[in-house]
C-alpha cells in the first residue's frame, strides 16, 4: 500500500511508547508518530527519543509516518536530524503553506501537508503543488479556531474549507485528501456519518486519534461509489 491509497492515518503520541506500540497493532493502514500537538513542550526531546526507540524495530505492516513540529520559523533541526536517521514512508507538516513546505527542501520524504491556517487554505493549491507533497489533509480544529468557526451538529461550517482542499487537491494531480479527525471518541453512527459525507465530496481518507475508529474509517473509503458511465461523461 502506498501514500495514494491509504485509508486511515491513526496519529499516536511520539512520547508514549504504549500507544505508539497499540497504533502499529491496529488496522492503520498508517500510524503518524506525531512530535506536534500531542506532545507537552517537555516531552519533545522525550519524544524524538521513543520515536526512534519505537521505529528501530518490528512495526507491522502500517505505512510510517512522523509529524514534525509546526515549522513557522523554519523547521526544527532536531526533526530533520530524526527523520534522517530513520526509514519512514511519509513526514506530516502541519500548519503547510508553500513556503513552509519548500523550507523542507526537494528532496525526502514524501509530505502529508496538514491544511489548518486561513493562509493555508487560501493557499492549498499552492501547496499541493508543491515539491514532495502527495497529499492533503484537513487539520480542522486549529482551522476553526483560526477562522473563529462556531461547531453546529452537520460540521456545516467546514463544507467550504472540505471541498475547497478536494478541488485543490485533485486540481493539482494529487489523490483526494483526507478528512478531519471526528471529535468524538464513543460515536459510531456519528463518526460514519461524518465519512460518509466526506467522502461523497471526494475526500479519500480520514485521520484519526483513536484505534477504534480504524476499521470503520477503512471500510467506509473502501466502498468507495462505481463511477457509472453518465459519471464519466459529466466527469469529462
């Protein structure tokens, strides 16, 4: 499985060996090691350490990913230095826009760019054009809080910001980004809900803070809708 066909990005705290070990356990087609929000300003050296403890040995057959920490006055020098050290399938940037994405230089990884500030949805395009970057993903949370957003039951105030990084993303030759992290833990019918939506305005994929939402999230962008041959033709 490649970047263009993951389902489920599972994120874990990079300074909790315990749950980074139950995220690679999962049905994740991919665990994000995440050195960012989850992880207390204490912890980030902590972090880095069971990050690379963690990717040293045996993690199943998960894609592996890292987030790195918000880059806005130029990436960390201690996450370039992990990165390299390590085999990893993608590194996750948050808060991407273009010039964000290009401090990371050409070459690397590929790049998961996290979309969350108003200047990085004005500028997603940009970004998904970006060099090394493969996908998109909505970072919903720090968006709204950006945007001043007011949360209503149908997650109506992102329908702008969803569909505006699906026409990006596919404008710029990449696969159908992935959807917000749903905020609720203990909701099923909700959860489905929410990627069931999603994935009718074309995203392709969904992250995730919770295990227990993995399998969920893969089967519902497994069944993905056949494209009939009137689709194709309004699609042309």
């Amino acid at each position: 499985m490649t970047l263009t066909t993951y389902r489920s990005l599972l994120f874990a705290p990079g300074h909790d060996a315990s749950r980074l070990h139950a995220a690679f356990a999962s049905e994740a087609d991919a665990v994000v090691a995440d050195l960012e929000d989850s992880v207390p300003a204490v912890d980030k050296s902590r972090a880095r350490e069971v990050v690379a403890e963690v990717l040293a040995g045996p993690t199943g057959t998960a894609a592996r990913l890292i987030r790195i920490n918000s880059p806005d006055s130029g990436p960390d020098e201690r996450d370039l230095e992990l990165l390299a050290a390590l085999e990893v399938d993608a590194v996750v940037v948050p808060k991407a826009t273009p010039e964000i994405v290009a401090a990371l230089g050409p070459s690397g990884p590929p790049i998961v760019a996290v979309v969350e500030t108003a200047v990085g949805l004005r500028l997603a395009f940009e970004t998904a054009t970006s060099v090394r970057v493969e996908a998109l993903a909505l970072g919903a949370n720090d968006l709204a809080a950006d945007l001043g957003l007011e949360a209503t039951p149908g997650a109506q105030e992102l329908l702008y910001a969803r569909s505006k990084l699906v026409i990006d993303s596919i404008a710029a030759g990449l696969r159908g980004p992935f959807d917000r992290v749903y905020p609720h833990v203990d909701d099923p019918s909700g959860l489905k809900a929410d990627a069931v939506f999603a994935r009718s305005l074309g995203f392709r994929g969904k992250s995730t803070l919770s295990p227990g939402h993995v399998g969920l999230i893969n089967g519902v962008f497994s069944a993905l809708p056949e494209v009939t041959a009137k689709d194709a033709i309004y699609r042309s």
